[in-house]
C-alpha cells in the first residue's frame, strides 16, 4: 500500500501550480483504501503463490490506480451535481475551488486514468474499469428516474445497486486477476466475487440510515433525499394500501420535518425491514465466500475474507 500510494501520487503530477494543489489535496484525504486493497488481494489470490511471495507486477500497481483516478473523478463530479460542500468529513473539490475548477479536476482525472492504461498497452484493464464506469452513470439515472415516482421494486433496487456500488468493488476483483494474467474463467469468477460483495457493503450503508451507528452519515438521509432502500421498499411490501400511501407521503413530503422522517423509521423498524436487510446482506456475504473458496488457500485468501467481514460488521 505504501508502493502504491507513492505511484499514485506520482501519476496525478502535473506542472499546473493550482493543478497540483488540488492533487495533493484529494491523495492526503483518501478513505480506507479499501479499492486498491481489492486490487492487491485478489491478484495474489488468483495467481499461484509462492512461500514467500514474489512482487507484484506493475500492471496491478497501474489497474489499482486506474480505478482510484476514474472513481475519483466521479466523486468530485457527483459533489457538484449534488452541491455537497463535504466528503468524508473534509470539504469537497467545488467548496473549496468552486464548481468551474472541479469539474475541470474530474475531467483531468478521467483522462489521467486512460493515458495510464494507454501509455502501457493495458486495454484490458481499461475495458473493465470503463465498464465499471459506464454503470456507475447508469445506476445514478436509473435511481434518479425512479425516485420521481418511489416506485421503486427488490429488482430494480438490486440493479441500481449492482450497478452504482458493486460494479466498482466487481471492477477492483477484476482488474487484480486480469493485471497477474489470469484466465478468462478466473478473471469472471474474481468479477462475480467483487459483485457479491459489493451489493452487501451498499445493503450495509443502507442500514446505517436507521441508526445502526454513528457513521458521519447523518441518521434518515436517504430518507430525506428520497432515496427508496431494501429496508424501506420491504416494509412497504409488507404494509396494507393506506399505510403505505401514508409512508411514501412522508418520504415525498419529508422536507424540515424531522417527525416525518422519524415515523418512516420506526416504521421499517416495526414492519421488519431491517432484519430483512441483515438477512439479505449475509446471503451475499456467503455467496462472496462460496466464489473465494474456489481459489487455492492462501495468505491473500484468508486477508479477503477477512475484508469481506469487515465491510459488513464495520461500525462506520
């Protein structure tokens, strides 16, 4: 990790003063590194393994820090779509420089990202993690379109959650195989693996919005943005026609009344749709596991399961 930060940073430098400050700005405020850790765990996992392990090739130092540049860039674009002056505790790119300059930043980092894969002939690579990409834009219009209507099913929550969470964590579990030359069969089970465990860490944040935990997310803020969540469209599933119509005007109409965004909380709590969503974020938790364990055991191995674990029990 300490290798790969030290690339990373190389590989936002540029000669733009202003350009630069800004790079220094996003790599000092990075989160968990939980994406490059997915990169570097899965390419020894899915490669044989030597006693004592031989270095990783460049081409997974360059695939982690292919993902890290696009999915920051779509960070910094999403905070000016959604006019956040903060992320993960920090001010965001557009409060500080204003929104001209961080879009301008997000369109640097986008294309820093392809020159990296371009420059080393990694197209492979490129192809997994612009896919990844694609999808993240296209579970945020499908989530946009479905919000006007809070009409919201398990199946569509599920695509939109596959597509906007999962895919990314689906992209890093691939890149790691195909960076270490894995086979196609490999490198599609590594994906399926990423998925798995990509839908139960968004199932996860979901249940942070009904006060699992302090988080810095702040209690009932999907419910304030409308946001419909697998506890949420559970209960609704559950309730009788004019409860529901009476729960889904409180999450419309929610706007400074905090006693509306209360009454839909004890609501999923008391229709069960929590204990559904913990049930359902294990199930994807063990079919991540099942995916891991037809890879030889190994040090990376065990390390991965003990990832996927923390995702899921983490308390912020």
């Amino acid at each position: 990790m300490e290798e790969f930060e030290h690339k990373f940073r190389q590989s936002m430098r540029t000669k733009v003063l202003l350009l630069d400050k800004i790079m220094g700005y996003i790599v000092k405020r990075k989160g968990k590194q939980i994406r490059p850790m997915f990169v570097f765990l899965t390419a020894r996992a899915t490669r044989p393994e030597p006693t004592t392990p031989a270095p990783l090739p460049d081409a997974t130092f360059r695939g982690a820090a292919l993902i890290e540049l696009l999915h920051t860039a779509t960070l910094v674009h999403d905070d000016v779509v959604d006019e956040s002056n903060y992320r993960r505790g920090f001010f965001s790119i557009n409060a500080l420089w204003k929104n001209k300059i961080a879009v301008l930043v997000g369109d640097y980092l986008l294309s820093r990202g392809l020159l990296l894969a371009l420059q080393n002939d990694d197209y492979d690579l490129l192809k997994i993690v612009s896919n990844a990409v694609r999808e993240l834009s296209e579970g945020e219009l499908l989530q946009i379109e479905k919000a006007r209507k809070l009409d919201i099913t398990e199946d569509v929550y599920f695509d939109i959650i596959r597509q906007k969470t999962a895919s990314l964590i689906a992209s890093c579990t691939a890149v790691g195989a195909a960076s270490v030359s894995a086979d196609k069969e490999t490198i599609e089970r590594a994906r399926l693996f990423g998925e798995k465990v990509g839908i139960a860490f968004q199932i996860k944040d979901d249940l942070f919005d009904y006060g699992a935990a302090e988080i810095g997310k702040p209690v009932g803020i999907d419910i304030k943005e409308k946001k419909m969540t697998l506890p949420l469209i559970y209960a609704l599933q559950q309730a009788n026609w004019l409860e529901k119509r009476r729960v889904i005007f409180n999450v419309k109409n929610n706007e400074g009344h905090r006693d509306r965004v209360q009454q839909v909380i004890d609501f999923v709590k008391q229709s069960g749709g929590l204990d559904y969503a913990i049930t359902t974020m294990r199930q994807y938790r063990d079919e991540a596991l099942a995916i891991l364990h037809t890879f030889p055991e190994s040090p990376s191995r065990t390390s991965l399961e003990q990832l996927i674990n923390y995702t899921i029990e983490r308390e912020k």
